[in-house]
C-alpha cells in the first residue's frame, strides 16, 4: 500500500518538476558577438583569430570547451585573474553565446618557428612518450590538431608560446582544470614541451 501511495505521489509531482526546470535559452551568436565586441576583443582579437601570443586563439574552439574555461575562470578552478573578472560579468547564456560566435569562426593558419626542435615535437604529439608512459597528443587531440568536440580543445594553429605557458602551469600545478593535462605535463621537461607546443602551432 505504502509502494503505491508512493508511485502515485511521484507521479503528480513529476509533471510540476519538469514544469520548475526552466529551458536552456536558444544559443545566440549575434548576442555572443556584441559580447565578443565589448568585452573579449581587446585581448582575444575581434573575431578570436590571431591577437597577442600570450593569450589564446580562440576562433574556431570548440564551444562545449570555451563554455568550460569561462565556468572555471568563474569558479576559480582556472585560477587567471583578468580572466576571472571577466567571466564573473557573463551569465550562463552569455558563455553559450559568445562560445558559439568564436566557435563559428575559423582561426587563420599557424607555423612553427624552430626547425632544429620540430621532428621531436612531431614525434611526442604523434607516438608520446613511451619509457615514461606519456600517450601522444594525437591521440586525444586527433591527428591534425582539430580536438574532439566536448571533450579536448582544438590545438592546430594555436599560439606555440600559449601552449607552451599553459603546459608549464599545468606541470607547475598552478593550473589545475585537468588532471589528465597535469599528469601529462608533470613528466615533460621544458624542450620537449618547448618543442611540442611549436609543433602544435604549425598543424593543420
């Protein structure tokens, strides 16, 4: 008796939960844009493409991956100061938005800039590391740099100095958002992330 005056409960209190839950709003990347416009474009470069090399190119990212950084920027979990402030202003829509607007964008191509450094970097993103258990970077990144949506950041083209800081603070523990990237990095020593993260920018 008791199992059914339960079932019947549940069952009228349903319909009124999935009326409370409120519906993510349509992503908007006009509105991302304005955003894009205001706030993100002094650093990042209008469109994401090819600003400072100490900060990102976020055109053509992933939006699932944008919309994480901007959550742990926010929470802290990304510690960046200028970043934080920044994204403690946006809203949940308004990650969405502006992650659509620089994820419909395409990023401009990249180059490496040191020869003499290159054929190790191929070699650690396409084979890793093997006597100190580091799996290659094409294998979560894909061949050619372009990331898997949801999961892990496109890196073709990207800033070989970018990569280069955001792999030393992940080794140093002062950036902290992937354990799977600390672990990676904690085993790399600074040529074969210099030369790695060169080898990155040039991909495409």
């Amino acid at each position: 008796m008791k199992s059914l005056l339960a079932l019947i409960v549940a069952a009228f209190a349903a319909p009124v939960l999935a009326a409370d839950a409120k519906p993510a709003a349509k992503v908007d990347p006009a509105k991302g844009e304005a955003i894009a416009t205001q706030v993100c474009g002094a650093c990042h470069s209008f469109d994401g493409s090819r600003g400072t090399p100490a900060n990102p190119i976020i055109a053509g990212q992933h939006a699932d991956y944008l919309v994480k950084q901007l959550h742990d920027f926010k929470s802290g979990a990304r510690a960046n100061a200028i970043m934080k402030g920044f994204a403690a202003t946006l809203s949940d829509d308004d990650m969405r938005n502006v992650a659509a607007f620089y994820a419909s964008k395409s990023a401009k191509p990249g180059f490496a800039k040191n020869r003499d450094t290159l054929l190790l970097g191929e070699r650690i993103y396409r084979g890793g590391i093997a006597d100190r258990q580091i799996a290659a970077c094409a294998g979560c990144h894909s061949p050619n740099g372009a990331g898997i949506p949801k999961q892990y950041p496109r890196l073709s083209g990207q800033h070989g100095d970018y990569a280069e800081a955001q792999l030393l603070a992940f080794r140093a523990g002062q950036r902290m958002n992937s354990l799977q990237m600390a672990g990676v990095a904690a085993k790399m020593n600074d040529r074969e992330i210099k030369a790695v993260a060169d080898y990155m920018a040039g991909l495409r």
